[in-house]
C-alpha cells in the first residue's frame, strides 16, 4: 500500500490527494503536523518537506513528481495527455502555474511575509488573465479534467483563506472552481483543516 506523508493545511499535499482520491486507490494518507514535522519526515526527504509519497523502496517528494508517477502507474482516468506534444505542453504550464501562482508567492502567504500584499495582488492578477480562456472551455485543457486543474485546485479553494479577492469580471474563473469542488475526488480529499478555510 502507498503511504501519503500529507500536511493537512499544505497546498501541495492537496494536490497528492486529490490524484489519489481521484484514482480511487488503495493508498494511506498519513498526516504530518507542519509545525511539528516527526523526524522520520528529515530521514525520507532531505528538504524536510511534505508531501512524500512512499511506495515500497521508492521515496518520492515534490508535488507534481509525486502526481505523474501515480497517474503513470495507475493509468485511469488519466490525468496527464495521452500524446507526447500535449503532454509536453501541460508539464510547460505546470511549470508556469508553479512561478506565476505558488512558489514564492504561496510562501510569501503561508509564512506572512512582508511581500504578502505584493503576492496577493501578483496572484489575482494571474488568475483574472485566465478568464478568456473559461469562457470558451470547461477546463484549463479543455472538455477533460487534468493534472493542471488538480495543481491549481488547493490555491483556488484558498482565496479566502489567503484574502485574494477577485473582481466581478473574473467570475468564469469562480464557476470554473466550482466544478473542481463538486468532483467528489476533491470532496474526499479535503482535511477537516481544509474545509474550514471556505465559508
């Protein structure tokens, strides 16, 4: 059986567990306290960070490392494309999603840094640019839910919590939330740390 080391308030832990409730695997989810990590968390990943994934003699940490291998060994429903060009194109956007939205700036609102406000405005900004592209598609690429929308899932589940106000033009982007959050591998994903981070 695979074991999740997840943070119950940590959005990239979210994103784990989502794949795996998605999947509906046979899987562990094991909670680690983000500000009492155990020792063992050290011993498995040198970055002392979560989530790791354990599965038999293979320790996997990051995120979107963790997501792929998954989605590759427990191939349905597949959340990564099918063919190498569209592949390549959702891991470039992964990686985009991962300087415009997270990174630095998640930090700057996990930790409530002095660049939070920039982070706030930063992020808000970003997401009213993908507007356009709800109002032609049901998700970030297209009709099929995707690793894509399962990474920024956590954040938009988040605003609130982080004080990241959309404007009114940017309701697309709302509605389109709302179906990331009525998929029952998203219900059964959220700690009870989680679900009182939205109203």
């Amino acid at each position: 059986m695979m074991n999740l080391y997840s943070g119950t308030t940590c959005p990239y832990s979210h994103r784990c567990r989502i794949v795996l409730y998605e999947k509906q695997m046979d899987f562990q989810v094991i909670d680690v306290d983000l500000f009492n990590k155990p020792e063992d968390i050290a011993v498995i990943n040198p970055y002392n960070r979560v989530p790791v994934l354990v599965d038999r003699d293979l320790v996997l940490y990051e995120a979107n490392i963790i997501n792929e291998y998954i989605d590759e060994r427990f191939p349905h429903p597949q959340l990564m494309p099918p063919d190498p060009q569209t592949r390549a194109k959702a891991r470039q956007l992964l990686h985009t999603m991962e300087q415009e939205l997270f990174g630095q700036h998640i930090d700057a609102l996990e930790r409530n840094l002095k660049s939070a406000d920039k982070a706030r405005a930063h992020i808000r900004d970003r997401l009213v640019e993908l507007v356009p592209l709800f109002a032609k598609q049901k998700y970030l690429l297209g009709d099929d839910f995707s690793m894509l929308d399962v990474a920024i899932a956590p954040l938009l589940w988040r605003l609130e919590h982080y004080g990241i106000e959309l404007p009114k033009s940017a309701a697309p982007v709302l509605k389109y939330a709302e179906r990331i959050f009525a998929r029952q591998g998203f219900i059964d994903a959220l700690t009870p740390s989680e679900k009182v981070m939205r109203r």
